[in-house]
C-alpha cells in the first residue's frame, strides 16, 4: 500500500570496492528524494574483505546506513544473506557495488509492486537495452516459473524488489558455497511457494560487464548451479517432473555455453590477429577492399567496430556496419540492418562466426550482385 510510507533496504556486499561506494551513495541519494513521498530508504553495506576498513557513508541526511564488517569472506551469498538479516525494510533489493541505476528506481518498484510480493524491472547491459532483440525473449516471457523452470535465469538482482518476509528461509539456512547462482537459486524458491513476478518497464537497471575469464566464467556456473540443484533435489524443493525439466535445462544451458565459449575464442584470435597487423604496419586492406572503397560494408558490429577503425585509418570508405541490433547499438559508426542497405552491389566484410555461412546465403537472396569475404580470408591474405 504505498499509502503509507514503505521502507526499502539496499543490501550491496563490498569486496575490494570501497572506490564505488561514493558513486553507490550518490545514486542511493538520488533514489531517496525521488522517491521520498512514498518510500524511506536504507543502505546496508556488507563488507565482505576484512583487510578493508570501511565504517561510515556519507548519507546527507537523505538515507539511513548500516556497515556490517566481516571477519572473514563470506562469499556473495554469504553477504546477503548477513546483509538480510540486519536489513530493516519492509522491502529489500540486492544491488551490486558498481552497478547503474537511475533516480526513479526505487519510487518506480515501489509503485509497480502494489500489494504484490515480487517485481523485476528492465535491464540494460552497459547502457544497451536487454530483452526482446538479439533473439533474446521479453522481459515477460522471461519472468514466469514455465522460464525459470525450462530454461535459464532471465534476470539478476539489480532489476529486483522483494517483500522482506517472503523470501524463503531454506535460502537463507542453505548458502551456497561457490560465488555465481544464489540469484537463480532465489528466484526458483519464489516460484516453488507461488510467487509471481510483476514485471515493471517503466525503470531499469544497468549491468555493468568485466571482462572474466569466458572459460572461468562457465566453470563457476557449472559447479555452482549443480550445488544448487544438489539442495534442491535434497530438500525436496519441486516435484520430480519439475526438477528434471530443471536438470535438463542446465545441461541444454551448459552445451550452448561451450559452443559460445568456442566462437570467444575464434574471435579473441581474430582480434590478436588485427592488433598485430597494427602494431607491425601491416595493411588489412588487400586490392579487392581498396577498389570497392566507397561501396564497404561491414557485418558484425562487434568485431567489426574493430575492423572499420583499421581499414578507416588506411583510407578505405566505409558506409555502414550492418547488424541486426543496429538501432540497439551504442557505437559512433553509422549502423544499420541488412533491409536498409543504399545500393544494389554492395562489397561486404563478413566478421561474423556464429551462423557466417547462413547469414552469407541470406545477403545473396536478396542482393545478387554483392560480393562477401570474411575477415579470415583478408587475415589470412596478409599472414596474419
């Protein structure tokens, strides 16, 4: 009822982050006015790196704060959990140290939770928006049990508000001991009490994505999301039929990430090979790109952003990168679709891995007359 005044507990766990806690406190306080006709706020900071001193917040008056310090790391799991337990609010979200998130966050979940117990709102992903392109489902499609269940966790922390007094006590008395899952774990003990996620489009939040270790990365969710289903399956969470729809849809979730894991490194070998032409002078631009100059096209925008700068910088024209997230894409390159391409016989560099050949059959359907060349092939041309 945001009749009367609701209170709301940031819970954000610090490792060896103490340099984000002046921007986190600056949003907080942003948030606070914002929302302060309707919603108190708290920050509750876990300190989960004991080497690091951290004691007080500037609040101005605007929030209140709590510093939890701990005597050892705890894990993120860990840290929330902590984090809980001393929050206060009716209402409590898990932020992460150095995410984005705009003033109206809090007014806005506040007021699409209404008299529910759950909300998620939108995402971005390093200030590109998330759900419904790149093949990728809607954020409604996405926050639903058949989803969860199926297929994978379609949302992080940041974009959630939940009711204080209905999240699960068996997350709370079984913590994961490997980093990565806790959220999904979260969001699977909602559904199975009966929890539905309002969905909320009118704010967001903006993950912000470091550059981990693709391999690492698919390794701590492998051992972490089988800890997870470990405790689910011990502690009976779902019915036999939902836990193996669930255990099947991380091994699907598994196999797709190693091919994904496959194509990271075909083009971390493709960008090693354009910084070395770089750094020896070398020309990516063989006598096919430089005659074609002026009718260039490049698909892929992100290796392809790479690929413009080389051959911009050896004095070949270049019209457009093409991609299919072109009105998405936060680039200073002009970019647009393949249906939006200005001529009939366009020269184009294909610097996609994934799905190349399929895509390179598509653009001569619908233009006979352009020529395509993949990236390799122009490496490949110069030794690289």
């Amino acid at each position: 009822d945001i009749n009367s005044m609701a209170t709301v507990s940031i819970i954000t766990p610090i490792y060896k982050g103490r340099q984000y806690i002046p921007t986190l406190t600056q949003m907080i306080k942003a948030c606070a006015i914002k929302a302060s006709e309707i919603a108190k706020v708290e920050l509750v900071i876990v300190n989960d790196y004991p080497e690091d001193n951290i004691t007080e917040v500037d609040t101005g008056n605007l929030f209140e704060a709590q510093v939890l310090s701990a005597d050892r790391n705890r894990g993120i799991q860990g840290a929330r959990v902590r984090g809980l337990h001393a929050a206060t609010g009716d209402y409590v979200t898990f932020w992460d140290q150095d995410d984005v998130f705009p003033e109206n966050w809090i007014e806005s979940q506040i007021r699409a939770i209404g008299d529910g117990n759950v909300v998620v709102c939108d995402q971005y992903r390093n200030g590109i928006t998330y759900y419904g392109h790149s093949g990728r489902k809607t954020l409604e499609k996405v926050a639903t049990r058949e989803h969860l269940l199926n297929c994978d966790n379609g949302f992080i922390p940041g974009q959630v508000l939940i009711k204080k007094d209905i999240i699960p006590d068996l997350w709370k008395r079984r913590i994961l001991s490997n980093n990565c899952a806790d959220d999904y774990y979260l969001w699977l003990l909602l559904i199975a009490q009966g929890e539905r996620f309002i969905v909320n489009k009118d704010t967001y939040f903006d993950h912000i994505i470091h550059g981990k270790n693709e391999s690492l990365a698919i390794d701590d969710a492998y051992i972490s999301i089988n800890e997870m289903l470990g405790i689910l399956k011990d502690e009976k969470v779902f019915s036999e039929k939902d836990f193996y729809a669930l255990e099947a849809a991380q091994e699907r979730r598994l196999h797709s990430q190693l091919r994904e894991l496959g194509v990271v490194k075909e083009k971390m070998g493709i960008l090693k090979s354009l910084l070395r032409l770089q750094e020896e002078n070398i020309s990516l631009a063989d006598d096919r790109v430089t005659s074609a100059s002026g009718k260039v096209f490049i698909y892929g925008a992100d290796i392809g952003a790479h690929v413009w700068r080389k051959l911009s910088a050896e004095g070949v024209e270049i019209r457009a990168i093409i991609d299919r997230d072109a009105n998405w894409l936060n680039i200073p390159m002009k970019a647009v679709t393949v249906d939006e391409l200005s001529m009939d016989d366009p020269f184009i560099i294909m610097t996609l891995i994934n799905q190349a050949d399929k895509v390179t059959l598509d653009i001569y359907d619908n233009y006979p007359n352009a020529h395509v060349i993949h990236i390799r092939d122009l490496l490949n041309n110069m030794g690289a």
